[in-house]
C-alpha cells in the first residue's frame, strides 16, 4: 500500500518595495534646502553692501568710510521678497558733520536703528531712532558758537556724568583762580541745552547765585546749535554723558534717505 506524500509547501518571496522615489523626494527636498541656505547667504552679503552704498552716497560720506550693516528679523531672503526689511541696524565712527554756524571738523559715532525699511528703488529710509556720540573736544568746539560769560569763553570741557564740566580761571582780588561750572545736558524743542547746576571756585563748592555774588558770574540755560549740523530728518529726544562722551538720541523722520529736503541740514531756533 502506497502512503501519499505531502505537497511540499511552496514560498512566494514576498514583494521588494519600491523605494526609489522616496529616495528622489529626499534629494530634492535636500536641494531646496541648500538652495534656500545659499539664497541666504547671498542675500545677506548683497544687503548690507547696497545699503552702505545707499548710506555713503546719500550723506556725501568717502566710499570706503567705514560702517557696519546688520539686518536683523530672521530671515533675509523672505523680506526681500515681501519687499521690506524687518530691522536694519548701521553704525559708524567719525562721522563728519556739516559745517553748521561756521566751525568745521566736527565728527560723532552714530547708531542707527531702522524698522520697516522699504525696499522700493533702493533702501528708502523708515522710521527709527539713532544715537550719536559726541567726545569733548567737539563740543568744546560746538561751544565756540554758544553765548557764554566771557570768564568762561576759552573754558575747556570734561565729560563727567551726569553733567558736563567747564573749567577756566578768573582774576579774583588780584589773584587767578580755579573755576568750574556743571552743567546737565537736555533737549528742550529739539535743541540740545545745558542748564547750570553748581559751581566750583577754588575748590569750594558754590550755588549759582553765590557764583554771581562773589564773581559777578551770572549763567542761565545755555542753548547750543547742533540742529544746524544733522539732517532735517532727525529730531533730537534726549541728551545724557554717558562713558566720557555727550550721548544724544534722535527720532528719525521715515523717508529721510530718499526725500532731499529731509537729508538736508536742520535751522536752529
């Protein structure tokens, strides 16, 4: 009697997926991201060069003067493309500034913040703020043109916060004597002033009215011009010494790197 044999149980390999477009999706998706990634680091080398040339040209600055550019905001490439930057930030030292009412020379660090810049034909400006730093020698230079008690019209300057410190001499019975005169920093309808705080004679500490008393020296608020030397564009807020220089912030007006009458130097009042 012939036993029947199983039938052997046959395997059918199992499917290979397709993993080839997959592999194409990721590559590609890689691509994009090198070339979003390369996109960047264009954009944010080209910006920062046209804006110093925007910044160079407009302000009659030398082509090689100096000057950092930042753009801020995230991302560049996405606000090119919306046409506007987020945050623009420029700094640069010595920083000439017009003649003004007739002394030349002077130079200030600045700071500039800008938000909002649009991007049409150019950086064209955009509301913001800026700082710039006035070190002694130039405001005792700016001084040269304020009205001040003739004992102190070759007075020399000292930065000493918060106030700023005029140093001269005056013939006291027959004798020269040591004067010092503080002096707070404000802005007061966009003018820079200094009001008269103390005094020092000697050595020792007056009031104003015994300065007028014993010296015939009498000294109110002192305006000093310095709108006459920025653009027309900027507005001066606040006034401090700060780290040995005279700390002025202004407002700037939007559009003022592209609308002449606002690059063109401020009148004094």
């Amino acid at each position: 009697m012939t036993s029947a044999t199983a039938p052997i149980p046959v395997t059918t390999p199992a499917r290979r997926r397709r993993r080839w477009p997959w592999i194409v999706l990721a590559a590609v998706v890689v691509l994009l991201i090198a070339a979003v990634v390369v996109a960047e680091a264009v954009a944010r080398a080209i910006v920062p060069d046209r804006v110093r040339e925007t910044v160079t040209t407009e302000l009659g600055l030398p082509e090689d003067h100096p000057m950092d550019v930042a753009v801020g905001g995230g991302l560049v490439l996405p606000q090119l493309i919306g046409g506007r930057l987020d945050d623009l930030r420029i700094s640069s030292q010595d920083v000439p500034l017009p003649a003004g009412s007739g002394v030349s020379g002077l130079t200030v660090d600045a700071d500039v913040h800008l938000t909002g810049v649009p991007l049409r034909d150019g950086v064209s400006g955009g509301p913001g703020t800026a700082e710039i730093r006035i070190e002694a020698d130039d405001l005792e230079s700016l001084l040269a043109t304020a009205v001040l008690p003739s004992a102190l019209a070759d007075a020399t300057i000292e930065l000493a916060a918060p106030d700023v410190v005029l140093s001269s001499r005056i013939s006291l019975l027959g004798a020269s004597i040591p004067i010092e005169l503080s002096l707070a920093p404000g802005a007061a309808d966009g003018d820079l002033t200094l009001e008269p705080t103390g005094a020092a004679v000697g050595g020792a500490d007056l009031s104003l009215d015994q300065l007028a008393a014993m010296a015939g020296i009498e000294v109110g608020p002192v305006p000093v011009c310095l709108a006459d030397r920025l653009p027309a564009g900027l507005a001066l807020t606040d006034v401090a010494v700060e780290d040995g220089a005279l700390v002025a912030r202004l407002d700037i007006a939007a559009e003022m790197l592209t609308d002449d009458a606002l690059l063109d130097p401020g009148t004094c009042g």
